[in-house]
C-alpha cells in the first residue's frame, strides 16, 4: 500500500519537472530563435520594444531607416524636400510606416527584409508610427530643399 502511494507522488514529481522542463525549453527556444510576434518583446529591453523621436537627437543627411527590435532606427531624421527615404525591416514581426495624421505616408505591412520607400516633395514634420505596435513611433522632418 505505502509502496503503491510513494510511487503515485513519484510519477506525480517527474510528470511536475518534465513539465517544467517543456515550458523552460519552449522560453528559451522562443527568446533566442527570434522568431515569432514577441521577439522584440523579449530583445528590445523595454516591454515592448518602441522608439520615440522625442528620445533621440534628430539625425541628419540619414535616408535609411531600419526597424529593428520592434523600433525604428534612427526614429528622428531630418533631410532636403525631394529626398526618397527607404525603411527597412529587418524583424521576423511585421511592420509598417503609417502616417500619425492619416497622410499617405502608409505602407503596407511588410516582412523581414522587406522595405518601404517614401518620397519627402513637401517641407514639413512628418509623425509616424508602426500600426501593430503602437510603441514604434519615428518622425522625419523635411526642410525646404
Ligand atoms: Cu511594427
């Protein structure tokens, strides 16, 4: 009898850990095969990943953007009306350069590797923001050429 409920506690401890063990395998294969939706959760640092203009120094004569780690990089650029400026995903998430203001800067979504590009004509400040991750956000300011 004692030896029948020793066994059902110890089939009960290894179904517990080999359990555990699944669950651990599955996180560390998650964080570090980068793919997935939550890959620039588990990188970026911050919870979400996201970049902000505010945060960063604007940077100038830059016309490739590159979305990494669920932010755009650099988020704050500044270049000549006329200038075309190309973002590149470099995630396995999707993402997309989508105007604040409902302007048509709006690309569609894309993939890793994919790019977008864009053709400032008109000075201005031009807000964007990645649709499915609201915490991505870049600007790119357009002086007169
Ligand atoms: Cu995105």
């Amino acid at each position: 009898m004692d030896k029948g409920i020793t066994a059902i506690v110890v089939i009960s401890v290894i179904a517990v850990v080999a359990a555990m063990a699944v669950i651990m395998v599955v996180m560390v294969a998650g964080g570090t095969a980068g793919g997935g939706m939550m890959n620039g959760g588990m990188d970026g640092g911050m919870m979400d990943g996201g970049s902000n203009p505010a945060d960063e120094a604007a940077a100038e004569g830059v016309t490739q953007v590159r979305l990494e780690n669920i932010a755009f990089s650099p988020a704050n650029i500044v270049v000549d009306a006329g200038t075309t400026v190309t973002w590149t995903n470099y995630d396995s998430a999707l993402h997309t350069v989508t105007s604040d203001d409902g302007g048509e800067l709006a690309s569609p979504t894309f993939g890793r590797n994919g790019t977008f590009s864009y053709t400032f004509d008109v000075p201005g400040e031009y807000y964007y923001r990645c649709e499915p991750h609201p915490n991505m956000k870049g600007l790119v300011t357009v002086r007169p050429g």
